[in-house]
C-alpha cells in the first residue's frame, strides 16, 4: 500500500518509491460521496482456514448524517490502482452498541483485536506487530468517535441511512447513486398544501363549499395534501366506527367536489389521529408514479396520548423524490410556548415510517396546520392601523412566536415560511370577519401556517380565505412549484449496464475464475445435413484448481438441439487448459428449431460456462445458415423469387416473418420439380416411397438432391427415384406446421371427400395447391400400380395430419389411412372433378396424368 500522510500506513515499513500517481488515500475516496470524509485508513487482515485476507479499515464521516463508521474492503492487489479493485466486505456503524475489543494475547508477528455491532457479532481482525503505533493511533480515534456519538442526546435518533448504499445489498445502489447526475433529470410538478381548523363544526353540504380554499391556484395541483383539525368527533361518534367513517367520508367527498376542475383527481392516502386528519389527492395520470405511500402518527395532548392534539405525516415516494406531508395540531394558548416545542420535536422524534424513514429522510417536506402559535406583543404596544395592511402585518409578525422560536432554534430548523401578507387566521367569531368579541377578546394569531424544507421548492402563493367562514379560523393554502428528480430511462439503462459490469468485475475478480480462449464461436456458413465442427480453449489462470460445467438453461438442456458440447463438464489443475469441442448439426430433427431461433434472433445459441464458486461466462454461438427448401413452410417458399440459394439468413428471415397473404407463385418450385421427376420416370419409381419408420435415413446422395433443389438446376437430376421421394416426404414433414394445419381435427373426423373439401378450401392457396397436386399425383401412381395403396396413405396420412395432441387417439393411424383413401383412391366415389381439382388439375386416371403433364 502506498503511503497517504500520516493517515495510511503499511505493513513492515516498506514504502514504495515516489511516483506521480493517485494515492491509496484518492482512490477509496473514489467509492465514497462528496459529503463523506475518509477519516484514516489503517491496514489489517484477516485468516480464513490456511488463508491471509488482506483487509483495508476506512474510518468515515458523513456530514448529512452527522454520524461515523468503519468500512472494511478486500482488494485484488498491492498497491491499489484502480477503485475497481476494491470490494466492501462488511460495515460497522459505530453507535451505541459499537465495541472496539483489543485482546491481551499476542505472538512476536501479530497483534489481533474484535469490532462488532447490534447486527453482528465480534468479527476478528489482525495486524503486523510493526504497525502497533499505527494501530494505537487508529483506536484513539475510534474511541473518540464513539465518545461523540453517545455523547448525544440520548432520545436523538441517530442517522446511519447514508451506510445503506455501502451495504452488500447496497453496492450496485452506491454506484448508481454516485453517478446521478448522468441519468437524473427534474420535472416540475405543483404541489397545492391546504390547512383548515373547522372547529368541530359538520362539514357544509352547498355546492363545492371548498372550492374557494382548494381551487385558487390558476394552473391545476399536481398534489394535493389537505390538512384538518378539530375535526367534529362527537364521543358517541368515537365509539362507533362507522360513524367515524362517515364524517371522513364526507369531508373526503366535499374535498374532491371542491379541487381543480380542469383535471380528473383520485384520492392516494387519507389518515387520522383522532380529529386531525390528512388527505393526499394526485391526478390520476400521475399515480403510476407513485412507488410507495406510507402514513404515520404521533399522539400528543392530554398525557400525551389521547391524540387530542399531535402528527399525522403521509411519506410517498414520486419518480426518484421522497415527498412528506405533516399535518399537526400543537398545543394551545398563549403561554403554552415551551409544550408547542415539545410537540414539535416529539412528532419530529415520533414519526418513522415503517421503511424506517423519518421526516427529514425526504428530499421534500411540507409541514401545514394549526401550529397554534400566537402574537405575543408586549404590553402597552399600540398596532399602527387595521388589520388589513400590510405594515400592520409586518408590525405583527414581529412578535409572533413561532419566527421567535425559528430563530432561537427551538423548532422548524431548517424550515422556510413564505411572506404573510394576510390577515391573522385565528380567531374570528363564527359566520363572520370579525375578530373575537367574546369575553376572553383572545388576540388575533396566525396559528395556520404552512412550512416547506428541502431543495429546488419554490412557492407559488400563500394565503387565507376569508370568505368561508363556518370556524373561528380561517382556512390557509399554498402553492409551490417543486422540482422532482425524475430518472431518464435511457440513460439510467446505460449507467446501469456500466455499473453492472463494474461491480460484476470487482466481485468476480477475487472468485475462481477461468480465461476463455473466444467468447464468440462463429460457424462461418452452415448448411442443412452438413455437420461442422469448431474447437476452443479453457485456461485456468488461478492459485487453485478450477471445476467448471456447462449450465442447463430454460431450455432443460446445456445447448439447443443442433449443438452438442464435449466435454460438458471438467477440471482444471493449475496453469492447465483443455479444449471444448463443438458441434452443429443441423439435420432432419433439428431444423424446425433452427429455423424457429432464426425467427427470434440474431444468434444459433448462448452457452452458459458455470465455473463452480465463480462467475459464469456467456458463450455466444454465431454464424450464416444458407437457407434451404428443406424445413421452410410452403407459403415462405412461394414467396420468394429466385434460388433459395441466392437468399441470405436476414432475407429468409424476413420472408418466414412476412403474415401477408401474397405470393409470387401458387405452388413451391421445388415441389414440382420433385413430382415431376417421380412422374417422368414412370416404372422406375415403383416402390420408391420408404417406409413410415425408415423416412428420416438420408442417403449419401441427398445433399446433392439438396443442392439441385436450392439452385433450381437445369442439370439432370442427380440421383434415383428413391432419394427423390425421400426428398419429397421430407418437404412435406420438416416445417414446424403439418401440411393440413389448422384443420387436421376436423379432416380426420370426415366420412366422406365433399366433406373433407370443405375445410381442405380454408387452407392457405400454397398448401391447398400442394395437397392436391400431391394427391393427384399419388392416385396416378397407384392406378398404374407403382405404389402400395395401403402403405402411401399410412406414410403420407401421418406427415400430412401430423399432430403430437392427435396422434395420442386409439384411432390416430387408421383415421389418417382413411382421410388420405379419401383422395388417392381410385375406387373411392369422388364428389366430383370441379371439386376435386380445386383449380390445379381435374379427375383421377388418365385426367390425373395430363395435369401433371402439363
């Protein structure tokens, strides 16, 4: 480690040369915050088995939180040269329950002590004998940390929420955070805050009786947080909840009649303690963005618990700001200065969210209510004027208590409160604008008061309406325009994908792990029935052996169907590699799959190498397959113009996701040139047709039938009438989708041919065209007595109504025999030539030769 002042210190003196680089200290300062002070780095370690794990202890300080901690790092090597290279491996908060334990025993080379915490127990650290000094220096200032902290109050809670981004849960969190500024943006939103101590009278049933107080902002509230007190709780009503529901619920209904006309409103949250109650209401198009919402209370009053007076908060969290509302009633009466403190500061201590947050945890908060604070002018003071100007105002405020409390920092630290130019709030006689004329004249007070703390909050409006006069106070609002971080998703998708690496890197780095020779295999051109092969390197660059295996996938397999992987599973010694083999077969049973990925994706498949207490490796499998007529549906080969061997893996792609239905053809090409050599080789083809069970044994001369195919070749054709008809039965089964889809149910439940035509009518014009042409073609050989009637309706009946749902039935195999006698036997009555040909060729026999003739 190299050296940082006199904070830094290594092990056995030794000091590297100096050189123009970052210190130890400048790069773990990299992986804290800009209000966070790295106090002094001190170097240990720990001993796991046979092991030495080198340990770096960061003492920090958080000037948010006001609050210390130890921060323990594993790293890669020595010196440091990247923060990259450092990996938080536990936090100690040094609270209360913090313990440094120095042990008595020691050895010539090592000196050992304990750090613990309420989460976890006594954790063991070492050091060098020769760093005792610096040891001593590093506990004194623990000590004296600790010392500042339980020299708090002992009621204070203590911030620690800034150690959650160093947390384990944390780490991806951290990074991110440190890096806001690359994907945060802030957006405006209005926030409308409304207080109102209606003095236990009922709620007014006129039309929009609110709306004066709760409609006054001319652009609509994006939130509303709407605060009352003394709401009428009669004690018959207290003991009957239905009747309290009752009362919310027609203030609640009134709120919503009495809001911003222009925009359609829900409500997010209402909570009550006793008489004080809080509502949010948001627009509708904006709840989607609300993550979380939670209410809380604090009961203060008579013994400080009957909730007479105290707290209600609603904490919610709007895109990535963390939004409080707090709506209280503090203690009354003049003189009750000291008891309206105390209720502030026990709602302040009271209140904690149950995801542990408390009020100040927020990036904004808004306290409203009746805060019950009065005017306190000194005696014999004479008021300039009336009371509706603003000098006279201004004359006021100066003797109001809560700005005298403000400044002596007794409550509301840290709070702003916009310019009263209005009259006090409190205490009118009710139904009317006039102050209190009753004996006690109690002197008019601005007890309504609506506050705000945090960054980028700017008010709008601040006032009172005098025209709704139901209590002896007057209903207060405020306006503010808020700036809201919001996350851009673009950009925080690419923060986090980098972020994703870096911390993937730190953790993997000190993990067992194994250097791949190529993490993309790449085929080159592949072709249907052309095995090939490619080979790659492991190697095992650790201290240690290494066991590594190739991860099943959702697929229940290591690899597609087309892939095999040898070997699937090994180990490797130290300094050792081996070599994978790998294989790609695209054949009869795999190029439905095949076929299906390309659809989806750019690449053949993604291997998972699973390096066992490491991290994995992502292995893609690439290349060019050359299309072939060999597995592509009948209406992807009528759409194309041209040799299939002229098309590239994008083209055919593109031609196998085209729904449209035009074609460029009525039936494949290849189709037909296969027929039409079968036919033209009259006796020769006796026979030809194998077995069901014997179909899929390609023969050596296939891949040059293949090749005829693809390049519709004018040369003859090149093998026998046997590879020929196999060619054909392979067209005809190797799509994903029988020949007779959707309607193979209803054609194996048919008696009789017009029957069967009818749903035959409903398939696509290539499939349709090719089933009878086939049958046409079929029922020629069999007259002429060159194929087995029995055995070509057995064979092709289950290619064509191919079905894995189907094929369970006790009848499967007889129903597809009969369908197919349906068409291809010349004993069997037609319906008749118009149907039967379906506009490709006409009648059975010799008719049946001319078309195909032709």
């Amino acid at each position: 480690m190299d050296t940082v002042g006199d904070n830094v210190h290594v092990p056995n003196g030794t000091y590297p040369a100096p050189v123009a680089a970052r210190t130890t200290k400048d790069i773990v300062k990299e992986r804290f915050k800009e209000d966070e002070t790295i106090e002094y780095l001190f170097e240990a370690y720990q001993i796991k088995g046979p092991e030495y794990t080198n340990r770096l202890l960061a003492l920090v300080s958080s000037k948010s939180g006001g609050t210390f901690a130890i921060i323990a790092f594993s790293y890669l090597r020595t010196p440091l040269t990247s923060v990259n290279e450092l990996i938080i491996n536990k936090v100690f908060a040094i609270d209360h329950n913090f313990q440094l334990r120095q042990d008595s025993k020691s050895s010539i080379t090592t000196q050992q002590f304990d750090l613990s915490t309420a989460e976890d127990g006594p954790i063991k650290y070492y050091y060098y004998a020769t760093e005792g000094d610096h040891y001593e220096e590093f506990v004194a200032k623990v000590i004296s940390f600790k010392s500042t902290m339980v020299q708090h109050d002992p009621e204070t809670v203590l911030n620690f929420r800034w150690l959650n981004d160093y947390r384990q849960i944390g780490e991806v969190k951290q990074e991110l955070k440190k890096r806001e500024s690359e994907y945060i943006v802030y957006k405006d939103i209005i926030i409308y805050c409304a207080t109102w101590n209606v003095n236990n009278k009922t709620c007014s049933d006129s039309s929009n009786p609110l709306r004066p107080w709760l409609a006054c902002s001319e652009q609509p509230p994006d939130i509303y947080a709407i605060g009352l007190q003394e709401l009428d709780t009669p004690t018959k009503a207290m003991l009957n909840s239905t009747q309290v529901q009752a009362i919310e619920k027609q203030w609640i209904d009134n709120m919503m009649d009495s809001v911003h006309p222009d925009v359609e409103y829900e409500i997010l949250m209402s909570h009550r303690l006793v008489a004080t109650m809080l509502t949010v209401i948001v627009r509708k198009q904006l709840r989607q963005h609300i993550i979380r919402c939670r209410p809380k209370s604090v009961a203060r009053g008579i013994f400080n618990t009957l909730g007479n007076k105290g707290g209600v908060a609603i904490s919610l969290q709007l895109n990535e700001g963390n939004i409080c509302f707090v709506n209280s009633h503090l203690a009354a009466h003049m003189g009750y200065v000291e008891e309206r403190n105390q209720d502030y500061n026990a709602i302040v201590e009271g209140i904690r969210f149950d995801d542990g947050r408390t009020i100040s945890d927020h990036d904004h908060i808004f306290w409203l209510g009746d805060l019950n604070y009065r005017i306190q002018e000194p005696p014999g003071q004479q008021r300039p004027g009336a009371l509706s100007d603003v000098q006279t105002y201004e004359l006021l405020l100066q003797y109001d208590q809560l700005r005298q409390e403000m400044r002596r920092g007794k409550c509301f630290e840290g709070y702003t409160e916009g310019e009263i130019k209005f009259r006090p709030t409190y205490k009118y006689d009710p139904g009317t604008d006039n102050y209190d004329s009753s004996e006690k004249q109690r002197a008019p007070a601005y007890c309504d008061r609506v506050l705000w703390k945090g960054t980028r909050i700017e008010q709008l409006a601040y006032n009172s309406i005098m025209e709704i006069r139901q209590s002896d106070h007057k209903p207060v609002y405020a306006v503010f325009r808020v700036k809201i971080k919001t996350r851009d998703e673009v950009k925080y998708k690419r923060v986090q994908e980098e972020v994703l690496k870096a911390v993937d890197k730190r953790e993997n780095d000190n993990q067992p792990q194994i250097n791949v020779e190529k993490t993309v295999i790449d085929f080159g051109t592949v072709r249907f029935n052309e095995p090939s092969t490619r080979d790659f390197n492991v190697y095992n660059n650790c201290p240690l052996p290494v066991d590594f295996s190739f991860k099943e996938k959702d697929i229940h397999a290591i690899c597609e169907p087309w892939l095999h992987v040898d070997p699937r599973q090994d180990s490797l010694l130290i300094d050792s590699a081996r070599s994978i083999r790998l294989k790609m077969n695209v054949n009869v049973r795999t190029i439905a799959g095949l076929l299906r990925k390309i659809r989806d994706s750019d690449n053949f498949d993604i291997l998972i190498l699973d390096v066992e207490n490491g991290r994995d490796i992502f292995i893609t499998v690439t290349g060019n397959y050359q299309p072939s007529c060999f597995g592509l549906s009948m209406e992807t080969m009528c759409r194309t113009d041209r040799p299939l061997s002229e098309y590239s893996q994008d083209q055919i792609k593109q031609l196998m996701n085209n729904e449209s239905p035009e074609y460029r053809v009525t039936m494949p090409r290849e189709f037909f040139l296969l027929i039409d050599y079968l036919y033209r080789q009259g006796s020769r083809q006796e026979g030809a047709f194998p077995s069901y069970d014997s179909r899929l044994s390609l023969g050596a001369q296939f891949n040059s039938v293949r090749d005829w195919l693809d390049t519709w070749s004018d040369e003859p054709f090149p093998a026998n009438a046997e590879t020929a008809a196999q060619a054909l039965l392979l067209l005809l089964e190797l799509p994903e989708q029988a020949l007779l889809e959707p309607v193979i149910e209803n054609l194996l439940e048919c008696t009789n041919k017009s029957q069967a035509m009818d749903y035959i009518s409903l398939l696509s014009p290539p499939k349709r065209n090719v089933f009878m042409h086939l049958c046409m073609f079929l029922r020629a050989g069999i007259e002429s007595q060159y194929y087995d009637l029995h055995q070509v309706a057995s064979t092709f009946g289950r290619i064509l109504l191919r079905s894995n749902e189907r094929a369970a039935w006790m009848d499967y195999h007889s129903r597809c025999i009969q369908f197919m006698r349906l068409f291809i036997d010349t004993d069997v009555e037609t319906m008749g030539n118009s149907n039967e040909g379906a506009g490709t060729g006409t009648g059975s026999g010799s008719g049946a030769r001319a078309g195909l003739q032709a």
